[in-house]
C-alpha cells in the first residue's frame, strides 16, 4: 500500500462499450494519506468478518419477499449532542416594562423546564435510527455566558431559547428550538426571526445560519436535522481504499475530485496496486481455513430463498474471496469505502476472476460504502447518503428523462436497501462482459427514493424525490429501476449534469440540502422535488 501527496497524474478511465463505464489501458496508482483518525469507528469495526452472509443461512423463509437479516445494519460514531436552555432572570422595577416574553424567568422554573427537555430528548435518542450522545443540559441565565462553554467535544448544540439568544460565538453548529405550543412559551417564538436571523433587520444576515436552523414544538422536524448532521460527521473523514488508484469518467472528476474530496470531506486515500492485492488473494485462496469460511459465505447466500442462480457458482465464490481480500485492507488501513479503478478491463476481472460487481453489492450490504470505479464524483454524495440514511446506496447510470421518468440501471446493486431486508436478487452474468457474477436486484415497486446526480466537477449536486413503479430487464446494467420523479422532471432534463446518479431508499431531500449547507455553500444542492 502507497502513500503519496501528489495528485498530478489522475487518469480519465476510457469509455467502454456503454459509452461511459470503465474498460481502460491500466493507469498510474494515485495513492496518499494522511492517516486521519476514522470517524466512522464502530461501524466499519462492526461489519469486518462479514457476518451478514453467515447469518442469512439461518433464515428459512419460502417466499420471493425481502428478507430480514439477523445482524443490525452498522451504525457509525454518535452525534455528540449539548442541549443549552436559556433564560433571563428579569428584576421587577416600578412602573416600567421589566420583563419579557415567556414563562421561564426564574432558576426554579429552568430547572424544572430542563427536566422536561431530558424527558424529551431522552425519547428523540430512543426514536432516532443512528446514534445520538447526549451532554448533559447547560443552564444559562443570559446569553452571554455561551461564550464560557467548552465544546470541544460537541458535534452539535441545541439552545432551548427561552430567553434572549441572538448571537452565537461557539464554533460549533447549532440548532434553536423554541416553544409555541408545547410547554412554557418562549421569548425566542418571537424574537428568532427578527433579532437572531435579520439581527433586527429584514434581510436574513446572520453568517452561517438560515429559517432551517430553527424548530418550532416538533421534535421530529429537530429529529431530519440532527440525521443530516450525523451523516455529515460520519462523510468528512472518510478513507477511501483505491484499488489500482484513483480513476475518473472525465477531466472535470479527474481535475477536481480529489482537491474537492480532500478539502471539503477530508478523505484520506490508501491506494493498493492490483500486484499488491492479487499476491493477497493468491495467499488468501491458499489458505484452507479462508476457502472453507468463503464457501461458507458462497452457500449461505445461495441459499436464502429469494435468490436465484444464474452463472456459474464458481463466480460467487471467487467474489467472496476477493471481499474476504477487500475485507482484509479495511481492517488494516481503517477505510470504509473503496472502489476498483478499472473493474469492467481485463486487468481486473482476470485478476478476481469475476467482475467486481457482485463483491461491491455483497460490501455495501455489509456497511461499508463500495462503488463501481473509484470516480469521486459519485462516491461522494454515495458517502454522504449511506450515513444520512444509516441503508446502503445504489450507483447507478443515469438515463434520458422522460414523460416523468427517471430510467437507472448497473450490475452492482446492494439487496439491502431499506437498512434491514435482503431483497429478491438474481445471481448473473455481468452485462458487459457476459461473464462472472453480478446482482440483479429485484427492488419493491411502489418505494419511495432519493436520487441524486452529481455535476462531474464536484461542485453541485441536483437530485428529486421518486417513486420506483419498474425494475424491468433490458439489456443493459442488470440492477434497473423505473422511477416516476416527484417534482420538475422537464427542468431536469434542461439542466441535467453529471453522468452517474446515486439512490437511496427514503426521502431524504431535506437532509442533503441541510448538510451541504453547513460546507459553506461549497457545493449546491439543487433539488427538483417540493420540500415541504
């Protein structure tokens, strides 16, 4: 494994027969990091033996329908949560006006409103699917002890703005929350517009905050925000495994992918030649005790009753021995994401003896996040979107809209999209090559998704909300989905960019554009469905 500084030399991945998946001359390793601490700690720690596939040999169900894996889906490191309640302690003076709005202005009564707050927060933690810390409540009788807080080990901090908060000097994200209707009115009902957002003009002028980061009564509105934020702490850092370095559909992806993967996410890069990783394999298919805990693996997935066979076992069985590999250099270098820069050229698939389809749909089912290539521009937003919605991601290529449809298709589709079932697959030769091992994914009709299309220089990301109404067979990419677009689809195809498109199960529209704010406005967010 390398490690290098320099990012002179990308490569731009020639286009193969489906005008734009990889099938080129082998290009130059790209490799490099810095050996940031993984953010994502647990999560990828949780899935490292693979124990996704050995559990699914213990489910005896005799339907085509999903299903349900024994192993929870892996969480990544928790939002570091400090809940900050505000209040004044106003003294009464004769015959003028001495306090204002709300009904918590003594230490008696923040105190018993802070128990209200733990009570509350105590049931948003239960309710939340991904990981929450939360500080213990801070007590402040005016706003100008924020600036006393320590907050070093906060991710995100929640004022209860019972009293007058309009200024914010901690350098840290923060959410406000005021009370109309669900318990003690609050000062902050009234001023949060106006003295903290316009700072008591009419434009909104207060840097780095917006009408988003305020929340009126409802926990569930604070609940999108704070999922935007876990996914955000879990997408900066990330490492990236390279498998025969970084490779780009495009000049714009090779010129700007990594500075933009570097300087906003902070990934870290680990590349691994393809010599370094086929000595790994060929060691790893001599060694007895791996090919028994891989035909383990092989069995157990075959197995499950909603998947069928298409080609020939020996496929699946070299595809987990090549994740038993993958499996092996994420432990080492604590990656979380990686990628085969070349996986539809012949360099590759001679070296796995399989394309790498399937190897990539069996690891995003096991956690991590795995895409075709190793082009940032897609693995990006898929990172960002794994850990928003705590399920896998499915990268796929883009098609022509049309009459309100959004046509996606690529052999490498993840089974376990919603975080919890496997759903119906078909095991079949990759389309392209007509060789090897690929996933037909057979995804339910009638779910809701997230589709996102990221511009190739990395700046922008366009995306809709849709509903999947087909998972139709042509031919072409074996995983397909026919997605009715909710939102302006004739404005998409005007302005469409990008080449790839990354989808998730479940809207999570509001939590993208909420996430890529807090970078800064370094990359736009611009969605075609109504956010309501």
């Amino acid at each position: 494994m390398s490690k290098k500084n320099d990012r002179s030399e990308l490569n731009v991945v020639d286009q193969g027969p489906c005008g734009g998946c990889c099938s080129s001359p082998r290009p130059q390793p790209m490799g490099g990091f810095s050996r940031r601490q993984f953010l994502q700690g647990a999560g990828a720690a949780g899935v490292a033996m693979g124990g996704l596939a050995m559990a699914a040999a213990n489910v005896y169900a005799e339907t085509a329908e999903p299903v349900t894996a024994e192993q929870p889906f892996p969480r990544g490191a928790p939002l570091r949560v400090k809940p900050i309640l505000i209040y004044d302690v106003p003294t009464r003076q004769d015959r003028t006006s001495w306090r204002s709005y709300g009904g918590i202005h003594t230490p008696e009564a923040a105190r018993e409103e802070a128990g209200r707050i733990e009570k509350e927060l105590g049931q948003l933690e239960q309710k939340a699917e991904f990981p929450i810390q939360l500080q213990p409540i801070e007590l402040l009788d005016s706003q100008a002890k924020l600036a006393e807080l320590a907050v070093d080990d906060t991710d995100l901090c929640i004022v209860y703005a019972a009293g007058s908060c309009t200024q914010w000097p901690l350098k840290v994200p923060m959410a406000m929350f005021v009370r109309h209707r669900s318990g003690p009115f609050y000062l902050g009902f009234e001023i949060a517009h106006w003295r903290f957002l316009r700072q008591g003009g009419d434009p909104v002028v207060l840097e780095g905050f917006d009408t988003d980061d305020v929340v009126v009564d409802s926990y569930d509105e604070l609940l999108w925000r704070l999922r935007a934020m876990y996914g955000l702490k879990n997408a900066r850092g990330t490492k990236m495994l390279t498998i025969g370095g970084l490779c780009a559909y495009s000049r714009e992806a090779q010129e700007n992918g990594p500075r933009v993967a570097e300087e906003v996410w902070g990934y870290d890069f680990v590349d691994v030649t393809d010599d370094e990783f086929a000595k790994r394999l060929g060691a790893a298919r001599a060694d007895q005790q791996v090919v028994k805990q891989v035909e383990a693996e092989t069995a157990a997935l075959l197995n499950m009753p909603n998947v069928t066979l298409e080609t020939d076992r020996k496929f699946v069985f070299n595809s987990y021995m090549a994740l038993h590999v993958c499996r092996q250099f994420l432990q080492e270098t604590g990656a979380s994401n990686f990628g085969f820069s070349r996986c539809m050229g012949h360099d590759q698939i001679a070296m796995l003896d399989t394309p790498a389809c399937l190897v990539l749909s069996l690891a995003n089912d096991e956690g991590y996040t795995a895409y075709c290539h190793t082009d940032l521009s897609h693995t990006m937003p898929g990172v960002l979107l794994r850990w928003i919605a705590s399920r896998p991601t499915f990268v796929c290529n883009s098609h022509y809209p049309h009459d309100g449809l959004f046509f996606v298709a690529h052999c490498q589709g993840p089974r376990r999209m919603n975080g919890r079932d496997f759903e119906p697959a078909t095991i079949m030769t990759h389309y392209e090559s007509d060789y090897g091992a690929a996933c037909k994914t057979h995804y339910t009709k009638g779910q809701e998704v997230t589709a996102v299309v990221p511009n190739l220089v990395c700046t922008k990301w366009q995306g809709f909300r849709g509903k999947i109404v087909g998972a139709p067979s042509y031919p072409a990419c074996r995983s397909q989905m026919e997605i009715l677009i909710d939102g302006d689809w004739r404005r998409l195809v005007r302005e469409m960019q990008g080449f790839h498109t990354q989808i998730v199960y479940g809207d999570y529209t509001r939590e993208l554009g909420y996430a890529l704010k807090k970078l800064g406005g370094q990359i736009q967010w611009q969605c075609y469905s109504e956010i309501a």
